[in-house]
C-alpha cells in the first residue's frame, strides 16, 4: 500500500514538472521574439536621437526633448490603450471567438486614429507650449519641428500598436520578429541620409522615425491581409467595428493610465533633477540612469507580454489550472534573467558609465548610482511581469490605484523629501522613486497572490460568451 502511494506520488510530481517545464518553454518561445520586437520599435527613436545629437548640442538637446515629449503625450498613451487587446483579443482566442479577434483589432485602430487627432493638434503647437512654460526659444523652436515631422508616426503608432496585439496573442511572433528587425536596419542609413544628405538636417531624423514606423505597418497590415496564417481570425469591415468601441475602451483607459502615471512618474524625476544644485550634472547621471532602466526594461516587458498572452487564452479557454502555472513560469523565468542582468551590471558599474560619457565627474557618479539602478533592474522585472498577469487576467483598473498610491502618494513625496530635505541630491531622487516602484511591485504580488483562478476562468469565460449572445441577438 504504501509502496503504491509512493509511486502515485512520484508520477504526480514527474506530471506537475513535466506541466511546468512545457509552460516555461511556451514562455521563452513568445518572450525571447516579443523583446526583439519592442526593443526593435523602441530603438527607432534611439538612434535617431544619436544621429541628430551629431548636428550639434542644439539639435540633440532639442531632439531629447521632443522625444521625451511626444512619448509622454502620444506613444504612451497609444501603447497603453492597444494593451486593452490583450484582455478582449487574448480571452478570445483561447475561447474559439477567432473572428472576434479581427474586429476588436479594427475597433482599437479605428478608437486610437481618433484619439490621434486632438494629440496631433498638440504637437503641432509644441513650439508655443515649450516657450509659454519658460523652456529656451531656440531648443523650444527646434523641438516643435522635430515633433510635426513625427505626426505622421503618431497615426502609424495608432496602427501599428493593435497589430502588435493581434499577432501576439495568437503567437504570431516570426511576421513581427522579421518586420521590426528589417526596420530597425533600414532605418539606420535612412535616418543618416535624411539628416546629413538632405536639407532636412535634424527633422530628418522626425521623418526616418515616421517612414520607419509606417513601412511595419504596411508589412504586418499585408500579412494580416493576405497570410493564411490569419484566415481564422480575419474579420470583415463592418459596423460591428462600432459596437465593439465600449468594450475596448472599458479596458483600454485603465491600461492607459496604468502605463502612463508610471511613464510620467519618471520624466518628472528628470524635471526634479533641474531644480538640484548642478543641475546639469544630475540630469545627466539620472538621464543614463534612466536610459539604462528603459533599454533593459524591454526584456522583463517581453516576458510579461508573454505571460500575459497565456494567462489571458487559458482564461478564455476556461483552463484555469494551466492559466496559474503560466504565471509560475513567468515568474520563475524573471527571477532568473534579472538575476543575470542585475549581476551583470553590478560586476560593470566601475566602466559602464563610459557608454554615455567620457567626463571623469559623470562617470563616478554613475558608479555610485549604478547599486541603485541594480535594484531597480530587480523591481523593474518582477512588475513588468506582473503587470503582464494584470493585463491577461483584465483587472487593469487595479492597477491604475496601484500606480497612483506607490508614484504619486509615496515615490514621488519621498523623492522630492530626500532630495530637497535630507540634500541627498540625485540619489535621494532614485531612491525615492524606487521606493515607489518597491510599493508598486509589493502590491501587485500580493494581489496576484489572492487571485482565484477558477474565478478568473469563469468570468472571463461569462464575459465573452454573454457578448456574444448580446450581438448575436443584434444582429437577429
């Protein structure tokens, strides 16, 4: 008997390992393309920056800033909306409701090109702004035309982000693995011939990033249209696109703001370092600081798209057993690569700050902040996985009280505390807003911890078979 129970016992285990290592391999398969795709989409600006930054101090402080601004008012918030999709598009898919997919990828397209309009207007009067706020007339000019020529990326953004959506809850990777990484090599030769071969000089760069952004929509556009890949899932045109606006955007606001107050949480930091004694060295060092927390930020935002494609198709598909190892996976698969980069990075600290600058002062300051940004590093990849669960399971509004309470009642305060009270300057900045991102990160596992997962499963499947039986009876 008690040789039987011991042999149930280690079959059991062998089936729950052999479950888990299947999950993680699920998770590496879509995580390792989705980093190559942002990180592709997010260098596009990167090395525009860098190429216009070799006109002069001018036009790089000028361009820093227009970047800087145009993702705080427009790509964020095109970013974050088109994360709606992976709630509706993600739950669908595990549920069969393949043609469902399609039609909420139009509604969020058609949703984000009107959302595009009044924040077109605002770029286009970016000079105004900038000056009205007090910012230097000659960078406030440069930068308000950097931020036209990017109009046009605005509304390939609208575009490109639901598209992003559609491949990667299907698993589609390789269409947008291919599409991102040729962009990203054409726009290098690209952008320095617009800038330097051209009359364009430092709009130049504007435009390479519009050119750049709209040749991958146009390819994911023609793969989504003619690909047998995407047959299931290709919908029609029809005024369903309309009906399907609420429910997009009940889960694409929340995913906004969830993105958003902690994008801007971080540019306030900048703005903060301004009002520090020596400002200039401070917004430096914070600037790669933050520079280096947003490049390595795309390996922990990959997992979580990852996590969140499989937790919301397991959902869907009402498997809510298999939907809780994914978020085990995840897990385990973050703790291990932020476990590298953050070693990594510590073993570096003495020579990194070289990428960025060559001046002695700046350099040993990066090398005392860089324990920090290793801390960061580890927060960073354990809530962007997390917030990867959040998206998939489509509490998001969670997540906007979240964002709220640990930025802007308790990192925000803490920093400017520290800075300006304790006179801990730069590192009372970091520290502060860390401390932010510790309550972000803390709150979100606990609210992870508590899920029921039969619950999820239920709700998510009540959610979309009752729509369904709503437009069925609509269109009766």
């Amino acid at each position: 008997m008690e040789e039987s129970l011991v042999k149930k016992h280690e079959e059991d285990r062998v089936v729950r390992w052999g479950v888990y290592s299947e999950e993680m391999r699920r998770i590496c398969e879509i995580a390792g393309p989705m980093v190559a795709v942002v990180s592709s989409q997010y260098l596009l600006q990167v090395v525009s920056t860098m190429i216009v930054g070799h006109l002069g101090e001018l036009y790089l402080s000028s361009a820093a800033l227009a970047i800087s601004l145009s993702g705080v008012t427009g790509f964020s918030l095109h970013m974050g909306m088109a994360s709606g999709l992976e709630t509706i598009c993600g739950q669908a898919y595990g549920a069969q409701q393949y043609q469902r997919i399609g039609m909420q990828t139009y509604t969020a397209i058609f949703s984000l090109i009107l959302v595009s309009i009044p924040v077109s207007i605002l770029w286009i009067n970016m000079e105004s702004i900038l000056v009205f706020i007090g910012q230097d007339p000659l960078i406030s000019h440069e930068a308000g035309k950097f931020t036209i020529w990017l109009v046009p990326a605005l509304f390939a953004y609208a575009i490109l982000q639901p598209l992003v959506r559609y491949f990667q809850v299907q698993s589609l990777l390789l269409p947008m693995f291919a599409s991102s990484c040729v962009t990203l090599i054409i726009h290098v030769p690209l952008c320095w011939a617009l800038v330097f071969k051209t009359r364009l000089s430092n709009v130049g760069g504007a435009l390479a990033v519009s050119i750049s952004i709209w040749s991958n929509v146009i390819f994911l556009g023609l793969y989504m249209r003619y690909s047998s890949a995407c047959a299931k899932t290709r919908a029609p045109i029809s005024m369903e696109l309309f009906k399907g606006m609420w429910e997009f955007f009940r889960f694409a606001i929340p995913s906004a703001v969830m993105v958003c107050l902690e994008w801007w949480s971080y540019e306030l930091l900048v703005l903060l370092s301004g009002l520090l004694p020596n400002p200039q060295l401070e917004t430096s060092v914070l600037s790669v600081c933050l520079n280096t927390i947003s490049t390595l930020y795309m390996i922990p935002f990959g997992i979580g798209a990852a996590a969140s494609t499989r937790v919301s198709n397991e959902l869907g598909a009402g498997n809510s057993h298999a939907a809780r190892v994914a978020v085990l996976a995840a897990m385990s698969l973050a703790v291990i690569e932020t476990s590298i980069v953050s070693a990594t990075l510590f073993a570096c600290r003495n020579v990194y700050g070289y990428i960025f600058s060559n001046e002695k002062e700046v350099i040993d300051y990066v090398t005392v902040m860089a324990p920090l940004v290793c801390i960061s590093i580890i927060l960073d990849s354990i809530q962007g996985v997390l917030t990867g669960i959040a998206r998939g399971c489509g509490w998001q509004h969670l997540g906007v009280f979240v964002n709220l309470g640990a930025f802007y009642l308790c990192g925000i305060p803490m920093a400017a505390l520290l800075a300006f009270l304790v006179r801990l300057g730069g590192q009372g900045l970091w520290i502060g807003i860390q401390s932010g991102a510790f309550v972000q990160t803390l709150l979100l596992s606990i609210i992870t911890g508590c899920i029921n997962w039969e619950k999820q499963a239920i709700k998510a499947r009540k959610r979309l078979f009752d729509d369904q039986f709503s437009a069925d009876n609509i269109l009766v």
